[in-house]
C-alpha cells in the first residue's frame, strides 16, 4: 500500500521547485491532488506533468477572496482534506533602504497572511487525522542580509506552527513545519540578481556548507511525505531542518 493512499493534499505554490516536486511524490505514494500557483506557462506546465486528475488552479496565496473560492473549488470536487501544504512564498530581497510599504505589505501577505487564513478557511475540510505542513526558512533563525522581511515572515510561521499544533491537535490535526536551507529550485535561480551575483552567491554557500552543495527539491519533498504521511503521527508543532547541516555552522 502507498503512503498517501486515498489521501487528498493541497499544496500552495506546487507548480515549481519543491511543491512541484512534493505533487510529483505525493502523488506516486497514492494522494488525490489540488495545486497552486500564479503563473500561467508553470501552471499549464504542471498539469501536463501531473496529469488531467490533479486540480491545478490559479489562486493568490495572499489573497482572502481568492482563498475563499479556493477552498469552494475543493469542497466541490472532494468534499474533504487530509493534507494541507502552506508552500507558497515569495523573497523579492532588497536592502533595507530600498523595501517600499507595498513590497514589505505584499511579502508578509503572500508568505504569513495568506497561510494563516488558508489554513483557516480549511479547516471546515480538514479531516480529523489531517496533517498541515508549513515550507519555513533557515533564515528564520539565522538571518540573511537583504532578506529581513522574508526572514522575519518565515519567523512568524514558525512561532504560528507551534501555537496552531497546540491549538489543532484536539481535533487530531497535527501541524508540523519543513524549514529548507539552500535548495537549487527554480524560483531560487529566478531572484532578480544578475548572473554573476547569482553564480557567486551559490559558490560562497556550497563552500560554507558542510555538505558542500545545495539541496534538492525531491530531497524536500521526501520529508514532506514524511510529515503527511501516519510515520510522523506523533510530530507536533516541530520544525524539521533540511538543509545540509548549514545552519549549524551559521547560528552562535
Ligand atoms: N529554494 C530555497 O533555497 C528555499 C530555502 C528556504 C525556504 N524555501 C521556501 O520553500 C518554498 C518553495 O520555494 P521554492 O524555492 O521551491 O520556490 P519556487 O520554485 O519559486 O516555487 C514557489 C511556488 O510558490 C508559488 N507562489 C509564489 N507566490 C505566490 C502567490 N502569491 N500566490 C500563489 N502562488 C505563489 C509559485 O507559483 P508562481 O511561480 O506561479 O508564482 C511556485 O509554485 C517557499 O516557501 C520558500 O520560501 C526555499
């Protein structure tokens, strides 16, 4: 028997890097599939790699309309949920001098609004026994320069995992977040940085890595099963690093 069989699973951001490739395993282990994204050509692209029964709908993770329609299109279709992936993020760095209002407002929304009201407006779907996964970030603990507001909204989703695994698991839902170090995806290689910043960036954290290279999104994806799967069924309100052991020689 697969892993997730008869299981239906969200992910949110699952048409590139580590959802898409969570969808992918998820999806060999026997779950029923609804995915997120923005992006037109990722979106199309997805569903071909998925195939016609995964649900792949544009949805703005930011958005509470948007969430709200989302979690109708769900109900319609499947009338439950068992898995619950808060995935989607963006990073948009930037020094501190140059963050506008809007760029600060539109990262804590798309990153920690839109999951704390998505896992909201799920939970009329969740199943007694449903395991809700949030993507955090190293830099939560470690900082990053140029990236303090991201950091900052990975910080508060760690802090919301643990009072929502408090909160939920009276009702057997546990919640449970993934927190990646450096992993080669494509929104990673998509920051607005030209390519020889970009080059430089990854040759300076490979070196500094203990394991001397980035991580993988099936790496990822593989303790996201783990994490929505019954192994995990006493993991509460924890944070599972993946990241090669960098954060070890970056934190104090
Ligand atoms: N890669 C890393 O090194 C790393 C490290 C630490 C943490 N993480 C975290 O891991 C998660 C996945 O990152 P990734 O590297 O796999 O990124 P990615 O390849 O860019 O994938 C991000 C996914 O989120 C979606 N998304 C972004 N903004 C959205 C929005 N406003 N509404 C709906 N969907 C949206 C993207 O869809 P569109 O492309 O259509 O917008 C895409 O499907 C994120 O939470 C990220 O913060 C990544």
């Amino acid at each position: 028997m697969a892993r997730l069989d008869g299981k239906i699973a969200l992910i949110t951001g699952g048409t590139s890097g580590i959802g898409l490739a969570t969808a992918k395993l998820f999806k060999a282990e026997g779950a029923q599939l609804i995915i997120t994204g923005r992006d037109e050509a990722r979106l199309a692209s997805a569903q071909i790699e998925l195939g016609s029964e995964t649900l792949v709908i544009r949805s703005e993770a930011g958005n509470l309309t948007e969430i709200d329609a989302l979690m109708s299109r769900i109900k319609d279709r499947f009338t439950k949920l068992d898995v619950l992936f808060l995935n989607a993020a963006i990073a948009n760095p930037a020094p501190i001098e140059d963050v506008t209002e809007a760029q600060f407002d539109e990262i804590m929304a798309v990153n920690f609004k839109g999951a704390f009201f998505t896992i909201q407006k799920a939970l009329p779907l969740l199943s007694n026994n449903a395991s809700v996964i949030v993507t955090t970030s190293i830099t939560n603990q470690t900082g990053a320069p140029n990236f303090g507001v991201y950091a900052a909204s990975k910080a508060a989703l760690r802090s919301l995992v643990q009072s929502l695994g408090l909160g939920l698991i009276g009702r057997g839902i546990r919640v449970n977040a993934i927190c990646p170090g450096p992993i080669d995806t494509g929104g990673f290689n998509r920051m607005a940085l030209p390519q020889e910043v970009m080059q430089a960036i990854k040759t300076d954290i490979s070196g500094r890595s203990p394991i001397k290279r980035f991580g993988t999104s099936e790496e990822v994806a593989k303790v996201a099963l783990f994490l929505a799967s019954d192994d995990s069924a006493y993991v509460v309100g924890e944070e599972i690093v993946v990241d090669g052991g960098i954060s070890l020689v970056c934190l104090p």
